[in-house]
C-alpha cells in the first residue's frame, strides 16, 4: 500500500464532495462540500495543498452497463483540469456511489432535504474507501491514471 493523504472526489453539476484519507490510506473521512463553477478548482488544490495530499481519486460515474454518459464526460473532464496542476490523478469506477450515500444517510434519519449538504461529501468517501480497500486488497493502484494534456489548468 502505498502512503500519503489521498484526496477522494465526487463531481457533480451542482457540488463536489470532498474526502480524505489518512497517511497510511486506511480510512477516507468527509471534509467538505465545494460549489461547482468559479474557484472550485483553486479550493480543491487549496485543500490539497493544507494537508499535503499525494493524490487526487476522482470518482468515474459510468452508466450501470459500464458505458459513458455525460456526467462521465463532465468528470473526465474536471480530472484532466486536476492533473494538469502537477498532483498525480486518478480515475475510479463510482457507479452507485451517490445512491449508496443516500442510502446510508437515509438509515442514519436524514432525509434528502437535510442531507444534502453532505450527501457529496459521503459520495466522495465512498468511492475514496473503495479506490483504498481496492489497492490494499489488489497491492495494485487503483483505477487509471489521468495523463495531462497539453491544455493549461
């Protein structure tokens, strides 16, 4: 397994939920919900530069046949724009991920209304727990590294 503070990313339309792991990539906690659109690149590298992360998970929302639909564009997209600042990126299979929030939340008494200011940042521990349970199990990295295009972030 390797080490360092892994930064675990869940994009959506409206909001990015933000989680973290811990230096030995053993447990991803929520740290915070980001608006989508201006500043939210510069407030994820903020963060990332605060508490040292090695890493950015991105979440991959495929379609439940595994093919690309929008939002699997969008999110290559948002990963491509994180790679390009230098920080090693990777994109993971999320599929669920957001249903698997609410549905956590949901059986810990919050309702959609009141949890959506969290809901993001739960997706993001999902798919940042999985991306880590994943590379201990398999000794390998997981997902796929994003190589950063000649595009400027």
């Amino acid at each position: 397994m390797r080490s360092g503070v892994r930064l675990g990313i869940d994009v959506g339309r409206a909001r990015i939920g933000i989680a973290r792991s811990d230096l030995h990539g053993m447990l991803a906690t929520p740290i915070e919900t980001v608006k989508r659109g201006e500043g939210d690149v510069a407030r994820i590298l903020s963060i990332a530069s605060e508490i040292d992360a090695v890493e950015f998970v991105v979440g991959l929302p495929l379609s439940l046949s595994g093919a690309s639909t929008p939002s699997t564009d969008d999110a290559r997209e948002f990963a491509m724009v994180l790679a390009r600042s230098g920080m090693p990126t990777r994109l993971v299979d999320e599929r669920l991920s957001t249903v698997s929030a609410q549905q956590a939340l949901r059986a810990n008494g919050r309702t959609t209304k009141n949890s959506r200011s969290v809901v993001d940042q739960v997706a993001a521990v999902i798919i940042l727990q999985h991306a880590l349970d994943s590379e201990r199990s398999s000794g390998n990295a997981p997902g796929s590294l994003v190589v950063p295009d000649e595009g400027t972030a």
